[in-house]
C-alpha cells in the first residue's frame, strides 16, 4: 500500500455505529468502494446490509457533513426493478443516492473487476483468465461489459475526484477506462 498524503486522514470505522462517528468525518468528498457477496455475507440479508444499508447510511453522512461529492461503486447492471437480486439492491442502493442533497454523486458500475483477491472465486478467476481474449471481442456497444482492473477504477475515481460538474452520473467500464486513460 502506498503512503497516505499528509493532507489526507485514513479513519477506520465501524459501519453499525457509522451515525454516532460522523463528527470525525469532515470532508468535501466521500468515496464508497464498500461490497461484498451473497456467499461471503451469509445471506441475502447480510449481504443487502452491506451493499444497500451500509453504502446508503454512509452517503447520508456525507450529505449531513456538507460533502460536494459522492464516489461509490456499484454493479453493471444495477437496476431496482430487476428480477436478480444482486442487480436489484445495487439499483436500490443507486435510487436512495439519487434522493440525496450531495451537488455530485457519481456512481462506477464496472463489469468484472480484474485484480488479485484474498477469497478465492472460482467463476472469476476462470472469467479473469479469459478476459484478455474476451474484452478484445467486445467492440462498439459491448466495450462497456469488458472486464476492468480494480486499480483502473481506482485511478477514475482518483481523477473524478478533482473535476467538479454536479449532477448524478454513472459511468460503465469503458466510460470508466476513458477516465482513467486521461493524462
């Protein structure tokens, strides 16, 4: 991990009592890359707490807190209306953010994150070794299902963090990509 700018604070907090610490949370943007799955969480249950109550509670101390932007990750996909669960709380967890009084949110849906894991998920590590060949496939309207490497992402929403256009905006991988292929 690299060092942490001086002007930047890492605080680690417990998100069941997120509500009671949001005075040690002072910032003009808060980023979200909180996610789980339904395997890891247990249930849908704990799962839903995780990538809907625990993203959607963090966004609202960032509006209390007079945040001017929201990063947060969600899922290619993410639609509440969708008849798949995963796809359907994300799409919650996205319409609850649209509510808020934040002037940006912006919302990163990728399509499988490419990177190292500490669990092992069979189905992606099989999906991250065909990927290359894959996403080479995917031209036109497919590029945004390409599969993306997580320090891709992180290197957007480094780079979103600094332009300032308010409004509620999601960007799939390839807009993803665009962003973080500008010098």
């Amino acid at each position: 991990m690299g060092r942490i700018p001086p002007h930047v604070e890492n605080i680690i907090m417990d998100f069941d009592s997120l509500e009671q610490r949001k005075e040690v949370l002072k910032a003009g943007v808060f980023i979200c890359c909180l996610g789980t799955t339904i395997k890891k969480a247990g249930s849908q249950e704990a799962f839903r707490k995780v990538d809907h109550d625990y993203v959607v509670n963090f966004a609202k101390v960032a509006e209390a807190c007079g945040a001017q932007k929201f990063l947060v990750i969600s899922a290619m996909g993410a639609d509440a209306e969708s008849s798949i669960f995963y796809n359907r709380v994300k799409g919650e967890m996205e319409s609850e953010l649209r509510k808020l009084k934040i002037p940006q949110i912006e919302i990163f849906r990728p399509s499988l994150i490419l990177g190292d894991r500490k669990e092992s998920r069979t189905g992606e590590e099989i999906a991250q070794k065909l990927s290359p060949l894959l996403n080479t496939l995917m031209v036109g309207p497919l590029k945004k299902y390409r599969a993306i490497k997580a320090n891709t992402i992180a290197r957007a929403m480094a780079i979103a963090t600094l332009n300032f256009h308010p409004g509620f905006h999601v960007y799939e991988s390839d807009h993803i990509q665009r962003i973080a292929d500008q010098k």
